[in-house]
C-alpha cells in the first residue's frame, strides 16, 4: 500500500501541474517567493493602469487582470517565473479589435471585453488540449535572447519620460522616443532625475553589497524618501515630481460574458489572433527565463494554463492576459523560485488595493521608471549574445534581425520574424546533408569508417556516408554531391552507402536511391545500401522500393554487404590490389598465396 502511494501517477500531473514543482517548497522559497510577491505587487500598479487605458477600459481593470488571471496561470502552467497579467502588445490588439465596436470605457465595451477573453481563453485552451505546444519549439533560443534583449531596450526606453521627467509622446515607437528624447534634454527635470538616480544607485549597491536585502524594495523607499523631502521643502509644484495617486480600494468583481451565439462569432476572428499573440509572448517570455532559471518548459501545459486563466479571468473582470516581460522578469531578478510568488503578488496586490492604497499615492513614478531600468538591464544575457556572435554568422543574422525588429516593428512581428528566419536556416542546414566518402580505420580494432582520404581506398568499391535525411529537399544536394565522388573517383563501379546516419527517407528520397542505382547499373556496378532505420525501410517496403533497389541489395550492416559483393568484384584488379582493407580481401590474398605455392 505504502508502495502505491508513493508513486505519482502522470496523470496527476497532468491535471494537478503545480505537483510537479511543490516538493521546492520550503521555508527559504516561501520567503523569497513573498518578496518577489510584494515587489511584483508593487510594480504592477502603475502598470495596470496603464495598459487597461490603452486597451479602452477604465483603469482598475488592468489590476483586476493582473490578480486572478496570474493565480491561475501559475498555478497550471509549467514556468517557475512565468507572471501573467495585462500587457501593451495585448492592449492595443484589444483596443484595435472593440474599437470599431463600442464606444471606449462603455458598459457595451467592457462586455466585448469579456467576452474576448473567454473566447480568447477557449482557443488557448483548445490548443494546449490539442497538444499544440510543440511550436514552441520553432523558436530558437537565439531568437528569444534576440527578442528579450529588444524587449529590454523597449522596456527602458518606454521609461525615460519618468525617469528624465521629459515629456515625451504617448504611445510613441522606440526611435520616434529616442529622436524626440534627443530634442528636448534642455527640458530635463534635475529633481525627478535626482530621485530616479537615487532609486537607481540604491538598487546597484545593495544587490551588489546586500544580495540578502530585497534591493528593489529598498531602492523604491530610498526613492520615496527623497521625494518626500524635495516636496516638503521646495514644493511639488517646482519640482514636479509626480506621484502614483489614489488607487481603487475594491476586489475584483464578478462578471459574465456575453454567450450570443452572435456576439460570439462576431469576436472570434479577433480571439484567435489574441490567443496567437498571447500564446506567442507567454512562451517566448517563459522559455527567456526559463533559459536563465536552467528549468524546462512545457508548451503544452503553458497553454492550457495561460487559456484557464483567460477563461476564468473573464468572469472576475479581468481582459485578455498573457505573460508579462517587465513583472516576470522582475520575478526573477527578485529571487523568486516557484510559482507561489505570482501568487503572493496578487493576494498582495489585493491586500494593497483594500489596505494600503492611500499610502501607495506616495510612491513616485521616477522610482518606479528606475526599477524597471534594473529588470531591462537583468533581461539582456550579454553571456549568450557575446557567445552567438562569436559562434555563428547565421545565428548572429538572426539574433540581430530579432533584436532591430523588436525596437522597429511591432513587438509580435519580431518574434514571427525570428522564427521564420529560423525555420528558413534550418531547412538550409537539413537540405544540405554531408555525403563524404569513407573508408575503413585500420588503425582501429573495430574499424569504423572514417572520411580519410590519406588511408589505403578499394580501386572497385565507392562507400559513402549521408549523414542527415533524404527528403524532397535534401534529394538534389545528395545526387549532385554522389555525381561529384563519381566523377572523382571513375575507375569506382559499386557504391555502398552507409545509411546508419540517415534518419528518415520520404518518396523522394528513395526515388533518388533507386536513381542511384540504376545509374550505377548501367556503369557495370551496383549499388548498395546498409544500416537503414526501420522508419526508413518501411517507406521502401510499402513504395515497393525494395524490389527496384534489389532486397538483396539493402542490408543490416557493412559485413553483409562486402560478403554479398565481393564475389563480384574483377579478381584481376584483386589481385593486383595492395589496399586489402577488407577481410576478405586478406582471406582472397591468402587463398592466393596458396594457390600459387601449390603451383611451384
């Protein structure tokens, strides 16, 4: 009985996720999962605010998402860091989509609201059930380190208004903020500076004296308090320091979508490109974290978690969420380590809305700006960037393609670009499969086949080696590179291919093998084939291949097909062969040694 219990079935896992990581529970995580909670809690405020302004809807909207949403998209995804909750590239999709609908900040456009975020959860939901989560694959870890560096760069430069207290355009692109930025440095506030730079410094020193102490915590309270003092002495109204403001004092309430079959249809093209570019940005920021936390990523699960958490999200007033790249890469940065942090940050973000609300009207924004130059600045893997450039000009095309349309084009744009760029080199790297001759080692007691051209070659016999698959794109490469080793190599009339590296076959692949072989037929040859994977053979055996090709041709291994051919190899170039790196041939040179003795 013990025995059972002990033994957690897969199945459990599957509908109970967090089971997965609540054995890293312990009183260290509990701690430092409640400091990354409160400081998420804190940074999510003004943030909210103004995401749920940019998609139309009042302002306590974009806190009410950014609480019951992240609890569950925590608790059934996969990411240990992943924080869901409103975003910029999801606001505007929304505002785009309900725009042309209803009147922004209406009851009627809240409704549409809801209702594409139920719609919203339901594709993502579907996708995930659908196990739909390999596309994740498709996106490259240099495309995420190119993606998250853009990220970065965005994030900081959304905040140089606050920081520099530089009025600067609404909703502007990266270099529209950075040209307009480079015009108006006359008209820098020193006093909004100062206590950005205060915040700033703060938050260096102590992560780098004091890593116990929760630096950004630290950092906004040093940041209050210079404020608080320039305003006491010298006046809010000459230092023009802009503070938070009054914050709604009430939990999320609950609400209900709209189930019209024709409202439903009307907001479906629009769901599932919201459910596209959510599922698009969660995993994208999930996999850039988890690739620093050292932790695996179920797309699947991170699916099904990011569409429950839509799904239920709607009925307590909450529009469509996805993964947060400033909140989660603050949680990372503030030490948290399971899922539980995005929990406490929203059970806290609750506790400030009702308690501390009238205290929160105090903080200031410049700090606030301050602190996300910390979370953009702990984004960028410098490590990775510098050893992609050093490694590969493909990768480096990629991650610098990824990084320029991040700051340059829309944020989802640059990430379908990164992948299919990805996809384009990769199809590149498969069509292009190795075919190089070889030859046995004879230094070797095993006497593998190595691509040596210095070591002893069979005048009669051609053994290849295609390591990659033979498909519909790969087939012109391998029958142009076999026509290049024929031309080499014309005294050649048998070809054996090794086929241990070949890892699947499709039509066109084996019409090129049978190609092969009839060309190689008609020089007076044969060819030969060994070592195919039983994927591979059965293409051959169902296409009717196998007869074409000869079954006696196709083998397990090279000691067959040598013992199969050697027979027919021309005895007179045998003999006057010195290569002997087959064992039959040093068994021939001793039946002809014998024979000749036999005739002195």
């Amino acid at each position: 009985m013990s025995r059972t219990m002990s033994v957690n079935p897969l199945w459990l896992f599957q509908i109970f996720p967090w089971l997965r990581w609540w054995p890293r529970v312990g009183r260290d995580s509990l701690r430092a999962d409640l400091i990354a909670g409160l400081t998420g809690a804190i940074i999510v405020l003004p943030q909210g605010v103004a995401f749920a302004v940019i998609a139309g809807l009042p302002p306590e909207y974009g806190l009410y998402t950014a609480m019951v949403p992240a609890v569950i998209a925590a608790l059934f995804g996969s990411s240990w860091h992943l924080v869901s909750g409103p975003t910029t590239a999801i606001s505007i999709v929304v505002f785009g989509a309900l725009s042309v609908m209803a009147e922004p900040g209406t009851a009627h456009y809240i409704e549409l609201a809801l209702t594409l975020t139920f719609l919203t959860g339901l594709f993502q939901l579907a996708m995930g059930v659908a196990r739909l989560g390999a596309v994740v694959n498709f996106i490259s870890h240099t495309v995420v380190v190119g993606f998250t560096a853009g990220a970065a760069i965005l994030i900081a430069s959304s905040q140089i208004k606050n920081f520099f207290g530089v009025d600067l355009p609404r909703g502007a692109g990266f270099a529209e903020t950075i040209w307009t930025f480079a015009h108006r440095l006359q008209e820098i506030n020193p006093y909004v500076l100062a206590v950005a730079m205060v915040t700033l410094l703060t938050g260096i020193l102590i992560r780098r004296y004091a890593p116990r102490v929760p630096y950004m915590i630290a950092a906004m309270l040093a940041g209050s308090l210079v404020a608080f003092l320039l305003n006491h002495f010298l006046g809010d109204s000459r230092t023009g320091i802009r503070l938070l403001g009054a914050l709604p004092a009430r939990l999320p309430p609950l609400s209900l979508p709209d189930f019209d079959p024709k409202a439903l249809s009307q907001l479906a093209p629009a769901a599932l490109a919201v459910a596209m570019l959510g599922l698009t940005e969660a995993v994208s920021i999930a996999r850039a974290v988890a690739a620093r936390a050292e932790q695996r990523i179920d797309g699947n699960q991170e699916f099904i978690g990011q569409g429950l958490s839509n799904v239920v999200g709607s009925f307590f007033s909450a529009y469509a969420s996805s993964g947060s790249f400033n909140r989660s890469g603050l949680n990372y940065e503030a030490g948290a380590r399971t899922p539980l942090a995005a929990v406490f940050a929203s059970v806290a973000l609750g506790a400030i809305l009702l308690l501390v609300a009238p205290l929160m009207a105090f903080l200031p924004i410049a700090s606030m700006a301050a602190v996300l130059f910390l979370v953009a600045y702990g984004l960028i893997d410098f490590h990775h960037i510098r050893g992609i450039l050093r490694a590969s000009k493909r990768e480096t095309a990629i991650l610098l393609t990824t990084f320029l349309s991040t700051l340059f084009v829309q944020l989802e744009f640059a990430i379908y670009l990164g992948v299919m760029l990805s996809l384009i080199f990769y199809l590149l790297r498969t069509s292009k499969p190795n075919v190089a001759s070889v030859t046995p080692d004879p230094e070797s007691p095993y006497r593998p086949l190595v691509a040596r051209l210095d070591l002893p070659q069979c005048p009669q016999v051609l053994m290849v080696r295609i390591d990659g698959s033979l498909f519909f794109g790969a087939v012109n490469h391998v029958e142009q590179r076999l026509g290049e080793l024929a031309q080499q190599f014309p005294e050649r009339r048998v070809l054996v291919i090794n086929g241990r590296s070949i890892n699947f076959v499709d039509i066109a692949g084996a019409e090129t093998l049978v190609q092969e072989a009839r060309r190689w037929r008609r020089r007076g040859g044969d060819l030969y084939i060994y070592g195919l994977k039983p994927a591979a053979m059965a293409i051959l055996e169902r296409g009717h291949f196998l007869d074409e090709l000869g079954r006696d041709r196709v083998l397990n291994n090279r000691d067959e097909v040598i013992r199969r051919l050697y027979p027919d190899l021309d005895p007179e170039i045998c003999a006057r062969c010195t290569a002997r790196i087959f064992t039959e041939c040093r068994q021939g040179e001793s039946k002809v040694h014998r024979l000749t003795s036999a005739g002195t």
